[in-house]
C-alpha cells in the first residue's frame, strides 16, 4: 500500500471533500498508487482529509480529458490545456471521502501538484506527525 499527499488548490480540495469531483488529474501521477490506497488531501500548510483511491486510469491526454472532465469538474477544454505535455498523465478516480474535524498541520509539501509518499499508513489525526520519506518526494 502506499499512501499518497497530494497538494492542491483550495478550489479542487472543497470539490472533492463535497464529494462533487470524483477525478483527479496529474500531469505527473505517483507510480505506486493504486485502488484501495488512502490519498491524504493537503493545501496551504493543512491536511484537511483523505480519499480512498477507487482506480487509477492512465492514457493519452486526450483520452483522460475527454473521459473525465466531467467527473473533474472541468471544462473538456481546460482539462486539455491543463494535461497539454504532460509527462505521465493519469486520472485518479475518487471513492470514499473522510473529512477531518480539524485540518492537520503539515509542513514540505510545497505547490499543488506536488505529491509525496508516506512511509506509514495512518496520519496523525490528531495532530501528529507521520515522517516521510525522503526518497518519495516526487512531483513538479
């Protein structure tokens, strides 16, 4: 199992904490996530849930965008320019959603789209902090 963070824009995390968007879109997707893995939901400092990971779809972007736009909130042309030259492009498909009661802080994650692994697979959530792997840092 390998629990992700992914970092993303305060828009994005409310879509997906409502349950509304159902896919999320990387230009650079983690390689070792995979359904049933827990994906932690940061943005500007704060943990403030975590999603289930139902399946994970890779393709052409292209084929990812006209696919699941609308499971993205997107716009097909957006979704198109968001995923133009994209190294790996690939669509997470969202399952059960667990919001906390109160965000978590996090520290090193640095802008969206960025994403680490973590080395256990429960966060603290109550506030403590679960190192990282420092060979799991990846992203743009």
């Amino acid at each position: 199992m390998a629990d992700v963070l992914l970092a993303m824009r305060p828009e994005w995390l409310e879509l997906i904490l409502s349950g509304r968007k159902t896919a999320e879109f990387r230009r650079v997707m983690p390689k070792q996530i995979k359904s049933g893995d827990w994906v932690y939901l940061y943005c500007k400092g704060y943990i403030h849930g975590r999603v289930r990971v139902a399946s994970v779809c890779y393709g052409s972007s292209l084929v990812l965008a006209r696919s699941f736009a609308k499971e993205g909130c997107i716009r097909l042309e957006d979704a198109l320019v968001y995923l133009h030259l994209a190294k790996s492009p690939g669509v997470i498909k969202l399952g059960e959603v667990q919001r906390n009661e109160y965000p978590v802080r996090w520290e090193g994650v640095g802008h969206p789209q960025n994403f680490i692994y973590l080395e256990k697979a429960e966060l603290g959530w109550g506030g403590t902090e679960v190192p990282c792997s420092e060979d799991g840092k990846e992203g743009e």
